[in-house]
C-alpha cells in the first residue's frame, strides 16, 4: 500500500518518477487564464484566516459544502470564519475520490508544511498552524506566488477596465509578470439585460460613438491596443449557447439597431451577431498576435432562487450538452478562409466533447510561420479538471494530434492556493508518458523525454503566447 500522498503521489512507475523529479518539478509555473484579483497583488494582501483564503469566492468548495448539507449561513453567510472552516473540514473527509482532497491537501502540504490529513479531529490543529503562518509577511500574497515559482499569471478583465492595478504592479517593479486578458463578453452579449447600458459605457472609455457594429469593432480594438501596452497577450470568450450563423453586416447592424431600441433578440438573431462579432474580433487578434481561447459549453444560474438570494457566480452553473460541432466549424473556417485565424485554445466544459475539439483543431493548423499547436484543445476546465479529466484531455491530444505541442495546465481559479494544480497537472502527464515507455509505446529516449515535458509545463506557453 502507498503512502498518502507521498513524494511518489501519482507517479506509478520508474519513468515517470525520473521525468517529474528531473524535468517537471522545478519549472517555473505560467498560469495563462485565472480570475485573481490584481488589486490583491499590488496591494501585497495578508489573509486574516485560513478560511478567508480558502472560502471567500471559491464556489467549487461551495457546491461540495452544499452536496455536504452545510447550511449556506456556512458557506456564502456571515458565519464565524472558524465555524466556516469546521464545515469544510467535515466536507473534506467525506471527498473520496474529488479532486478537491488532492487540491487541498497539496496546498496544506506545498504552502504549509502540513501533512496530516484534514478532518473533524485534525481541523483545530490545522487551522491554528496555518494561521499563525498567514498573518506573517512571508505569507503575503507575493510571497505566495513566489513559493510556487510563478513566472507570469494572467488575470480575465473587461475592455472597459482601466488596468490601473496592473499598471502599479509593474511599476512597482514586482518580479512576476501580472498580465491582463481581454475579454469583450459584455460587449457580444447582445441578450444581456445590461447590454445597452455597456455600450454607452465602453464608447465613453475608448472615446467612439457606438452607433453601428464597425463602430463597436473599432472600440474594441482601440481597447484592445490599450490591453496590449499593459502586456497583454491572450483573449478570452465564453461560448454559451448559439455562437455562430452566417450573415451579413448589414443583418447585424439592423439587429444591433433593434436591440438599443429594446427589443429582445431569438436565440439565432444573437448567434448572428455574436459569429459576426467573434470572426471579425478574431481577424483583429490575429493582426495584433493576440492568443484567442475560447471556453465553451457552460449553462449559467441554474437556481433562480439562490441567484436573486445571493448573486451570479456562487457555485450553480454546470456543463451544457448542446452539440456545436458545426458551428465551431463554420466559425473557425470563416476566419480562417482569409488567412486571418489567430492562435487559438479550444475548451470544453462537457467531456463528451473533448475528442470532437482535439479533431477540429486539426483542421485548422496548417500556417506558414511554423507555429506548433496552432490551434489546439485546451487544458481540462473546471468540471473536468480532475484526474480523469486531466488523462483524457492527454489522451485526445496524442490520439489526434501531438501532446509534445500542448501548452499545458492553468488554474482558472480566484484563490492565491491553487497554483499546486499545475503540479498534479505535471505529475499525471509524467506519469501517463511513463506508462507508455514502460509499456514499449515509446522508446526510453529519456534526453528528449525530459526536455518534451519541460516543454509542455511551460515553454510552450512562453513561446505561444510571446511572454
């Protein structure tokens, strides 16, 4: 029997212990999609407890302190932070086979020294150790970030966000490249209830009247440019229902036209404009080399009730199961027709369409400049972002394609902890490589083995995305 969670944990044969310990260990970490707070790191934050950096915004611990049948005065309420830590302690034992036991337990262990498993009979001990270490400076969130190597991070913000935070932090001088990420979802949301009101909003800060979709583009990439002196590299859109239909600029003038005027939109009339909107801000990415990734397949605010409770984003969204092949496609290929498709990260949110995108990305690789992984399926996303989840989103690569091109793991977290995620990321592609040598897939060519992975833990990225 293995110990738990041993210096051995998930590396399975003799391989993958070499590949790890001297190729993926010690590399530095590159977390291109997070949702950290800036102003956070600028400002250096202390955390008062261990349960306000561990449950204050993190709705993956929420949604299992809730299956758990912990009240929500508990969870998003104004309960004591020591009780809230009890609850969660209590509903750690009882995570067998979750990755939130690993992911807690590799941030107890990486950051804190702690090995003892948390429970009930463990917590009192626990909480009291970290935080007498959480209130210290070398805990601060810098101090943080640089206990796990954190090379460059990059933060999700809106077009409208004046990047004041990133711009003090690089003036402050701070080691670790803090970079924003656009992401114009408010600005494609033509369904949104607030849409209108946004545009009034992004037109005052990029000084464009937005009386028309050119209008609208030329805000946007004059944003953009914005974006990009404060070293941006990489967009972001959240593809949630119907994202592409073909039309025309005139169609989506006239429906722009008729949604300031206050009408609602059918769910094909947003899918027109949201394609025509996403093909032409893609030909900008590309003329700027802007990174475009695309997360798809989320099914937001499911409870009505707790979303008028307690807001958006608390732990009831999940994975949608509408079929979207043939729009990705006719998307990809629109932009692409022009030679004009930027680099590109597909996601997926329901695994069952992990191996159509890993095959569509294929589709569209071919390019002159000698860019490796083009367009490529992305890390396994938040409800996949777990052991099966991480071997199946490696598995579709190498079927279909080349795992050696893959840019690897992110955290897609708002928690300064969860940057061991990229560490059981780099344990299980060790571990799954290793399996193949020692099964006689692959030859135990170790040189080139080590150098594959220290490519895929990081200087892919660095290369992708020209940090």
């Amino acid at each position: 029997m293995k110990k738990f969670m041993d210096d051995d944990f998930l590396l399975n044969n003799e391989t993958a212990l070499q590949l790890f310990n001297n190729a993926a260990k010690n590399e530095p970490i590159i977390d291109f999609h997070n949702h950290l707070n800036p102003r956070e790191i600028y400002e250096d934050k202390c955390f008062d407890n261990i349960a306000q950096v561990w449950l204050s915004g993190d709705h993956y611990k929420w949604r299992a302190m809730r299956a758990n049948g912990v009240s929500e005065k508990l969870i998003t309420g104004d309960g004591e932070p020591f009780d809230k830590f009890m609850a969660w302690a209590d509903t750690v034992q009882n995570l067998i086979g979750n990755p939130l036991y690993h992911w807690t337990h590799m941030e107890l262990q990486r950051y804190f020294g702690i090995t003892k498993p948390l429970s009930p009979a463990t917590a009192l001990e626990i909480w009291n150790a970290c935080n007498e270490k959480l209130r210290t400076r070398e805990f601060s969130v810098r101090n943080l970030l640089r206990m796990q190597k954190v090379s460059v991070l990059c933060t999700t913000d809106d077009p409208a966000d004046d990047l004041s935070w990133h711009k003090k932090i690089r003036e402050d001088g701070f080691e670790i490249k803090v970079l924003p990420s656009f992401r114009p979802e408010r600005a494609i949301g033509i369904e949104k209830e607030d849409f209108p009101d946004y545009l009034i909003r992004l037109g005052e800060v990029s000084g464009v009247c937005i009386c028309n979709v050119t209008a609208l583009l030329q805000a946007l990439e004059k944003r953009l440019e914005y974006f990009i002196e404060a070293g941006c590299r990489v967009s972001d859109h959240s593809l949630e229902s119907t994202f592409y239909e073909k039309t025309s600029l005139e169609e989506v003038d006239g429906l722009l036209k008729l949604r300031r005027c206050g009408r609602e939109l059918t769910e094909e009339e947003c899918g027109k404009f949201k394609g025509y909107m996403l093909t032409e801000l893609a030909k900008i990415y590309h003329k700027h080399d802007i990174v475009m990734q695309l997360h798809i397949g989320a099914i937001r605010s499911n409870s009505k009730r707790m979303l008028e409770k307690i807001g958006p984003d608390t732990g009831f969204d999940s994975l949608n199961d509408f079929n979207y092949a043939p729009e990705l496609a006719g998307l990809l290929n629109a932009i692409d027709y022009t030679d004009e498709l930027p680099k590109t990260i597909l996601y997926c949110l329901n695994p069952k369409d992990t191996e159509m995108l890993a095959a569509m990305a294929g589709n569209f690789n071919g390019n002159e400049k000698g860019i490796r992984g083009k367009v490529q399926l992305g890390a396994a996303w938040w409800f996949c972002d777990h052991k099966n989840g991480m071997e199946r989103q490696i598995d579709a690569m190498a079927d279909v394609s080349l795992i050696s091109t893959s840019i690897g793991m992110l955290t897609d977290s708002r928690s300064f902890l969860s940057f061991p995620r990229h560490e059981l990321y780099r344990r299980i592609l060790c571990n799954k490589i290793g399996q193949w040598v020692e099964n006689g897939e692959y030859p135990n060519d170790l040189e080139y083995l080590e150098d594959m992975v220290r490519n895929i833990c990081g200087k892919n990225a660095v290369e992708y995305f020209g940090f």
